[in-house]
C-alpha cells in the first residue's frame, strides 16, 4: 500500500496506485471514471457478466481500465492493490473485503472518493441528508430550493446520480444536495458536510448489520456519521429524539449549530409549524421574539404531516445555506415528487387508491398511514427483519381491512394477530407478479365509500419485483383495469 494513500487528495501521485473498485454498478461506474481521470490504474470487479455490465466493460477498457467480470472475479484481491473503492450494497463480511481489511488496504466508497477528488482546490459544499425515511423526497425538495435561491445545485448520492459524476461534469455546481445512504455512510471517512439532516431512526436494512452484535446500534452509528465535522447546522427531528442525541454526541466543527425541525410551534432554534404556515426561528436575528414566515402548508405537496417534515428539514438546510425564504416557498412550489409517493392513482365511488410502493419499512408504512382516517392496507414483501407491531398498535383503529401478500407476508399477519384480532386480514399465498391482480380485488372488497385503499408495504419488493417502482405500477395498473370503464 502506498504510505500517501490515507492523505490522498485529487493532487496525489495516483498512476502510482492500482485501485481495485468492487461492483460495476452506477456507483462502481462512476468511481471508476472517476479514478482513471485522476490517472490511477483502475481494476473493476463483479461478478455479473450481464450485458449492462458488458457494455460498461467496453466502455471502461478503451479507457485501460482493467475490467474482470463474471463467477469468482471478486473472489481474490489483486495483490497490488493500494486501495478499494466498493460499492455501497457490498457487506463488511464479503470475502473480499475481508481480505483487504486483514491485509490494512484501505476501503472507501464512492462518497469519500468523491470528497478527495474536490480537494484540495475544488470544494463544493455539501449538504446532507440521511434518515430512515423521507431521504429522496427531502433531497428533491432540497435541489428545488436551492435553484429557486439562484444556485447551481444538484441532487446527487442515493437518490440515484453518482457523486463522482457531478464532480466530472461540465457544470461547475455552487452546492451539492447528498442523500446519503448508512451504506454509504458506512464506508465515509473525512467527509465533513457544511450541514446535515437525520429524518429519522427506525429499524431498517438489519440484514446488512447481521453480523454486528446489535445490528440497530450499528446502523444508528453509521446514519450518525452524517453530523461528524459539520461546520454549519446539524439539523434533526424534535419527534424523534434518536437524532438529537446523534447530534449531542457528533464531533462537529466549533459553531455548528443544533437545529431541530417540528410538526408543532416552534422553540428558539428550531423551524415549525404556526397554523397553516410553515416559519423558521433558528435562521433569523429575532429569533428569540419572533419567527419567519417561509411558506404555507399547503405549498408542500402532496400533503401529508410526514411531508411537511421532509418540507421542514430541507428548509432548515437550505437556510443554514443561506436560501431567502421566499426561494422556500417557490422551491416546493416549484417541486414536482416522483412516483409512488403517496400518490392518489385513482377515485372511483367515493374509494381513494392511493400508490405508496416507496414505503419500504415500518416506519415508512406508518407514515403513510397517519395520513388517511381510513384505509384497506396493502402491505407486505421483504421485511429485512422489522417488526410490525408497534405500527399496527398505533394504527388498528384506521383499519378497515388489510391484504397481505409476498414472501414475508405471516410476519405482518402474525402482529395483527396479537394486537388487532378484529381487523378482516385478506392473505394471498402467490408470489407471481400477477397476484397484484388478487390483492385489489380483495382491498375493493373491503372497501366502502370513503376509505383509501392504499398500497403501502413495509417492506422491499425484491421478492416479486423488479423493484418498488414496478410494484406500484403493477397497483396502478391493476386498479385501472378494475375501476376503468367496462369494469
């Protein structure tokens, strides 16, 4: 390993070093590209010799990167290998990891490639935005804000455009929007954000951290990470007091500021709800006395209290940032959420159905939930090892019914077994991706004018699907066919 690599900036000497990059996936992709910029020998491994992969490959080799892919090229870590560069879905425990770490090669991900590759005369502020839920709404809302205040911003990380990839790009970005994953977070190291935001903290991924004594304990760690360095705001959420003790115990740069978000009035320091209105009173010289005014709640769409929440965080960054409160308000104005968010697909004979697919977990089902006074529940896929109860505890009295399907659908059906025995359950045993046909016929059969039947899973689709995107289209579509004309 070379002596510099732990210092490594965009100015090292990187043709010295063969940097082994795990997965050609978009990130694995990017990084790449990323490190053949900056002149290193680049070896890209993965197992998967798919024809997305292929033609990456082809692309990479005129470049001279060194390209292995299909069964056991990730088997063996090159023996010249300097540093790893992996992919965020990679484990700890995948064996070669495992064997970089007994050899002290360091492991980045495309995160931290990203931060070195800005410095040290390239700095970009970064603003960041972790959670449990609500991460990609929130990053959207954040990127709409910022270009409504006149920058040049770009949301990048998880939500789907790689770090690495902007920082190549023509464009020369004022301020970048990072929704970070706890993959991600898992292998960042220096990064330190100008400000940050946890939504919030629920079990999730557990999987990921089975190997780890208390999987929880160490995805709470790795969503903490976020607030480490921060040099303006650590923002987090007043409800949820997880991500205020992140904040009390995060070594952040001297002057950072704690800055909570919350669905009721306001303290000093925090931005809130007053009636209809959404108001700042930590970004304001009388704050003490008085708050700003930033937009009405009905400028956050679609309307929903976990939205105004994800409205409420961004604004908080977007002001440490320096944003003007009317850019708030034209920003989620502005704002156009991407499918399968809360959204109403249709309204047939007073029944509302409405299309939730992203809610990938507990957390994000009760969301959603909280949102309707009524609802035929739709739930049910991977449930990566949460728990159901404290959800159905809170919300048996809305349920009018519930049809569970996909491979973890009796870990659902057993909580409300113990904690809502009255609530009429529906469970298709199928597991093609034609039993969305069965599950709204069923919900309809529960329904009656005024409820919202409502995808909502709690779960990860992998288990049918191709991914939540196509589980809710198959709802959509399935809801038009039996609710269109001639029905």
């Amino acid at each position: 390993m070379k002596a510099w690599i732990d210092a490594a900036d965009r100015l090292s000497p990187w043709p010295e070093a063969t940097v082994v990059v795990t997965g050609l996936g978009t990130s694995g992709y990017a990084a790449a590209c990323g490190l053949e910029s900056l002149g290193a020998h680049v070896v890209v491994l993965d197992e998967s010799a798919s024809p997305s992969n292929e033609q990456k490959a082809q692309i990479l080799r005129t470049l001279d990167v060194d390209v292995r892919l299909g069964v056991g090229s990730t088997s063996t870590l090159p023996d010249d290998c300097d540093l790893v560069v992996t992919s965020p879905g990679w484990r700890p425990t995948a064996p070669l990891l495992q064997q970089a770490a007994e050899r002290g090669v360091p492991i980045w991900g495309e995160v931290e490639l990203a931060w070195r590759m800005m410095h040290p005369d390239k700095v970009i502020p970064w603003l960041g935005i972790t959670g449990t839920n609500g991460k990609t709404t929130t990053v959207g809302m954040l990127e709409s804000i910022l270009r409504a205040g006149g920058y040049r911003a770009a949301a990048v990380g998880n939500v789907g455009r790689p770090i690495v990839e902007a920082l190549l790009d023509e464009v020369e970005y004022d301020v970048l929007a990072v929704e970070l994953s706890s993959f991600q977070l898992h292998w960042m190291h220096t990064v330190a954000l100008h400000s940050a935001v946890v939504t919030n903290l629920q079990p999730d991924h557990l999987e990921w951290y089975a190997h780890e004594a208390d999987p929880m304990a160490a995805y709470a760690a790795d969503k903490a990470k976020i607030y480490h360095h921060v040099s303006r705001a650590c923002v987090y959420n007043v409800a949820d007091p997880a991500t205020r003790t992140m904040v009390e115990e995060a070594e952040v740069t001297e002057g950072a500021r704690a800055i909570g978000f919350t669905l009721g009035i306001p303290a000093v320091s925090q931005l809130g709800v007053v009636e209809d209105l959404l108001v700042d009173r930590a970004f304001v010289a009388q704050r003490h006395d008085s708050a700003m005014e930033l937009c009405k709640a009905e400028d956050v769409r679609p309307f929903a209290p976990h939205n105004i929440e994800n409205a409420l965080a961004a604004s908080a960054l977007a002001r440490s940032f320096g944003v003007k409160a009317k850019a708030v308000r034209q920003g989620l104005q502005d704002l156009t959420i991407g499918d399968h968010r809360i959204q109403t697909i249709a309204e047939v004979g007073g029944i509302r159905y409405v299309d939730d697919s992203k809610a990938t977990n507990p957390h994000a089902a009760a969301s959603a939930l909280r949102a309707f006074d009524r609802v035929v529940w739709i739930a049910g896929g991977q449930a990566k090892g949460t728990r159901f109860d404290d959800l159905i505890t809170q919300y048996r009295g809305k349920l009018a019914g519930v049809v569970l399907f996909g491979i973890d659908r009796h870990v659902i059906a057993d909580a409300l077994a113990r904690h809502a025995p009255d609530v009429p359950v529906r469970i298709i045993d199928s597991t093609d991706t034609g039993a969305m046909e069965d599950v709204v016929t069923l919900a309809m059969s529960l329904a009656t004018a005024g409820d919202t039947v409502l995808l909502a899973p709690g779960c990860a689709s992998l288990d049918m699907f191709t991914g939540y995107d196509a589980r809710g289209d198959a709802f959509a579509a399935a809801v038009a066919r039996q609710t269109g004309p001639g029905s």
